[in-house]
C-alpha cells in the first residue's frame, strides 16, 4: 500500500518538528466545525486553525445527522465549545445521487438492504446548509443560546460565503449546483 508508506514518511517529519504534546483537550478557541468529508476542504488551512484550536466534525456533506449532533453535545458540554459553524460547499457529490440510487446500487453490488438508511443527499446547497442550521438551533440536545451560522464553501476559489434563511431564499442564483443533474 504505497499511500500508507507515504503517510508514515510523512508522519515522521511531522514528529521531528512537533511541539504541541501538553495541548488541553478543550478547543483553545472553542469552537466546533461540522463540513463535509470532501478532500478539497481543509478546514485547517481554510480557517487558519491550529492543533488545538477547534473540533472539527466531518462526514458525508456535513450534514447535522444524528451522529454529528452527538459530536456537538460532547462537544459543547463536555469540552466547552461555545460556538458552532456549518460548512457545506459548491460541487459536493452529496448533490450528485440519490437514496434510492445508492441504495440500488447497494443491493445489486452487495446484496444489502439499504432501504431504511437516509444517505442524506440534497438538491440545494444553500437551502441545506439552513436547515442543517436548524436542525442544531432546535436540537432538544444542545443549549439555545449557542450561535450556530452557516456558510458555502467554493472549492474554486477557497472562499467561505454565509448562507443565512434570507440569503437562501433570495439569492437562488450563479454558484448554485445544477439542480437538474440528479434526475
Ligand atoms: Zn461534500
């Protein structure tokens, strides 16, 4: 596995520079992130963030399912982030299926019933990200009063755009996805 090779040589270096060993384990900055798992996204680099300095909650669009709000609880009541950011982006391959084609393919590839998973997948970014806000703000789970807001990241150019419920409903316009590309 010649990636792993490269990963461990990278590992190395990455040791023999490293001064970060007495770090707290609450988020210097305290602030949870939830993105999506794509590898164009590098919320370290994109946000200027630092071991240390944030909890950063990835997965398939970065949507606020189940498991990500999980993240936010322990987050948030254990280890003191007081401030959340939702980040999805432009050309996610969340906007590229559907459940009922992935779960077909599952069952013609694997033989699995795939018919009670929601794979999450969406149509409108901006719209998404609203309610993947939402779905946080009104969380029995988590605290009211944490500022939750939400933002498009542009893989073309690395820049963040806030998407707020009046953003969303106004401004259906040039970086949208192709709505039509999933039929
Ligand atoms: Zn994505």
């Amino acid at each position: 596995m010649p990636v792993l090779d490269e990963f461990l040589a990278a590992n190395e270096r990455y040791v023999a520079d490293f001064t970060k060993g007495d770090l707290p384990m609450p988020p210097g900055r305290h602030v949870a992130v939830l993105t999506c798992m794509d590898a164009r996204i590098d919320p370290a680099r994109a946000l200027g963030l630092e071991e240390g300095d944030a909890h950063v909650v990835r997965n398939a669009g970065g949507r606020a399912s189940d498991d990500a709000i999980r993240s936010l609880v322990i987050s948030s009541r254990l280890l003191g982030t007081r401030e959340f950011l939702v980040i999805h982006h432009t050309d996610c391959g969340m906007l590229t299926f559907t459940n009922d084609e992935i779960r077909e393919q599952i069952r013609r590839d694997l033989g699995a019933d795939a018919s009670g998973v929601d794979f999450l997948p969406f149509f409108d970014i901006d719209a998404t990200v609203v309610e993947d806000v939402a779905a946080i703000r009104t969380s029995p789970l988590l605290p009211r009063d944490i500022p939750v807001r939400g933002f498009v990241y542009d893989v073309r150019t690395g820049r963040l755009r806030e998407v707020t419920e009046q953003t969303s409903r106004s401004s259906h316009t040039a970086d949208r996805p192709v709505s039509g590309s999933r039929s």
